[in-house]
C-alpha cells in the first residue's frame, strides 16, 4: 500500500511548469511461513533417513 501527499499549486499558467513526481515501487521479497506441523514431520524423516543411510553405509 502507497500513500503519498503533495501539496497543491494553482501558480502554473501551463501544464509544463507543473512539478513532476517519479514514484518508484519496489516489490518486497515474500516469506514463505510454513506452520510447524508440516516442518517438524519433515525434519524427522530427513533426519531418519541421513541416520538410516549412514548406518548401511557402514555395514
């Protein structure tokens, strides 16, 4: 959401010496939230496998 304000001026006499403004708008990068009963069964199975791989690795 933008909101901007610029003062008023009716001394002009041609378009051409009216003030000119260059607005800029950047978009903010989004985060990503993931609720915590998606990201704790995933680490759990990440982990279990890395354990699982490196006990059959050394077998």
């Amino acid at each position: 959401m933008i909101c901007m304000s610029f003062p008023s001026s009716g001394n002009a006499k041609r378009e051409s010496e009216m003030p000119e403004y260059v607005v800029t708008v950047m978009s903010s990068p989004r985060t990503v939230t993931v609720p915590a009963w998606v990201v704790i069964p995933a680490g759990l199975v990440i982990a279990f496998i890395i354990v699982f791989v490196r006990k059959k690795r050394a077998a």
